[in-house]
C-alpha cells in the first residue's frame, strides 16, 4: 500500500531511506535546508522541499501534519534533530523514527517523543559483526534484546532431511519462517518439507538458542 512519507535531512543516510521508499512506490516529501541536497533529490522523491524543519510555520504551510510517517536524518545538528522531532510529534504525525548520532542524543529524541530511534553506525556494525562471526550466517535482525531473526545457510549436515529430521523446535526452541532455494522462497515452511545443502533458513529464537543451533548446524 503506498504511504505517505516526510523525510528530513538529505545527507548520505536521509538520502538512501527517501530513494529505497521510492523505488518501492510510496510518496515522498523530501526536505533540507541545503538547495543541492534537494536537488539531487528531484527524481526521486514526489516533492522536494528547501525549508528549515525547525520552522513550525514552515511545516504547517507544507501540509506536513497529513503525512502517516515521517524520518528525520538530521545526524550532527542536535538542536534541529531534537526540535523537529518535538515539532512533528505535536502537529500529530503517528510515526516519527529518528536517526541519533549516540546514546545521549538517543534518550533525549524518546523524551521528546521520537516512536523510533536509530543508530545507524551503530546497528550495521553489530549486523557486521555477526557476518564476521560466521560464516553460516548471512542476515541478522534485532526483534529485542534477546530475540533476532538470521538467515542461516544449511550445511551438508542438515541436508536431505525434513525439518521433522532436524527437530530444530523442539531441540532448540526456534522457528524456522522460511527455506529459500535460490530466488524460490518457501513460506512457513511444513515439517515434512526437505532442507538441501545451501538452502537458506530463515530462523526466529532466542539469541541463545541461535547461537546453539548454528553450532551444531556447522
Ligand atoms: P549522514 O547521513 O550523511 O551521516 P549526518 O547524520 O552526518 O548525515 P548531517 O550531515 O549533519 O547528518 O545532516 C543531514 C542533513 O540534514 C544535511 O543535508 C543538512 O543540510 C540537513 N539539515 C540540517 N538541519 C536541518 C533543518 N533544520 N531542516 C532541514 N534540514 C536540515
Ligand atoms: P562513524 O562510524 O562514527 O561514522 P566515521 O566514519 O565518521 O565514523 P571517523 O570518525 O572519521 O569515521 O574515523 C573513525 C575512526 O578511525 C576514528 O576513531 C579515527 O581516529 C580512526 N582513524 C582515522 N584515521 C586513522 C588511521 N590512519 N589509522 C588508524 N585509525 C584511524
Ligand atoms: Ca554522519
């Protein structure tokens, strides 16, 4: 479904959020106050904006408060990032997620209402960090502090057996969403359904019990 979508600050991570939502269809109203970073965003974004997102008026006059969903990546001014994110929160925008540069800057954005916060820095290190430590892992998602989702490519191990065979739910207390052969991707999965070598399993659980199963999955 096509959303409606403010983002705020066209640096390198404003920029890559707002052409990523257009490409997927959703319109996008995109603001900085720096006219070359507006420009280079004129293909891809349903309005460019120069304005200052601190201006209350300014984003009153812009319709902002119809928009569902806004992103504000104004990375190193906290001021603006902190003023902005208020702004939006009191003219009534339902999601406002927000890029912080640090944990200090992090509270004071959920303080102020931020419903998201991110670190960008952050986060891809920690995804990186798990590609480095195995191998066997290709993606990694935080749902919470315990719980992640990974992408776990099958080894020779677990191949030619059905997830029955593996018992990877009863055995390690995780579930398995999805086996993905190539571009064919299989959705919830059924028990009897076989994994083959480099197949990849796209497993839910706690970061303990992943950790297991991918040991033994070696
Ligand atoms: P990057 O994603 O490149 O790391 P950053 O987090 O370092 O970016 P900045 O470069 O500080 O962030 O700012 C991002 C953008 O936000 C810049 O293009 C800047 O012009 C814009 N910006 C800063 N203040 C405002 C404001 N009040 N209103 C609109 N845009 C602003
Ligand atoms: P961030 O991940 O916070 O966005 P950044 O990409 O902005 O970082 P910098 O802050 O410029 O990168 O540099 C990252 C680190 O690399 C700094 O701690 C800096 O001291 C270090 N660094 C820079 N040059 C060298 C060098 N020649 N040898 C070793 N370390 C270096
Ligand atoms: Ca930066």
């Amino acid at each position: 479904m096509k959303k409606q979508i403010v983002v705020v600050g066209l640096g390198r991570f404003g920029s890559s959020v707002c052409k990523e939502l257009h490409s997927m269809g959703h319109e996008i109203m995109a603001i900085d106050t720096d006219p070359e970073k507006v420009n280079a965003l004129r293909e891809y974004a349903a309005f460019t904006v120069i304005a200052d997102a601190t201006d209350e008026n300014q984003l009153k006059s812009l319709g902002v408060r119809n928009f569902e969903h806004a992103i504000v990546a104004i990375g190193d001014n906290l001021q603006a990032s902190v003023l902005c994110t208020l702004m939006l929160k009191e003219l009534g925008l339902p999601k406002v997620w927000v890029k912080a540069r640090d944990l200090q800057h992090e509270k004071i954005l959920h303080k102020v209402g931020a419903d998201r916060v991110i670190q960008p820095e952050k986060e891809m290190g920690i995804r990186v960090a798990h590609h480095v430590d195995s191998d066997k892992i290709i993606d990694y998602i935080d749902l919470s502090h315990d719980y992640s989702i990974i992408e776990l490519v099958a080894s020779g191990k677990m191949a030619n057996k059905t997830l029955i065979d593996l018992n990877i739910r009863k055995e390690f207390n995780c579930i398995v969403l999805a086996i993905k052969k190539e571009e064919d991707v299989n959705i919830a999965p059924a028990i009897d359904d076989m994994v083959e070598q480099d197949d990849v399993l796209i497993v839910m659980g706690h970061k303990n019990d992943l950790k297991r199963l991918e040991e033994k999955a070696l």
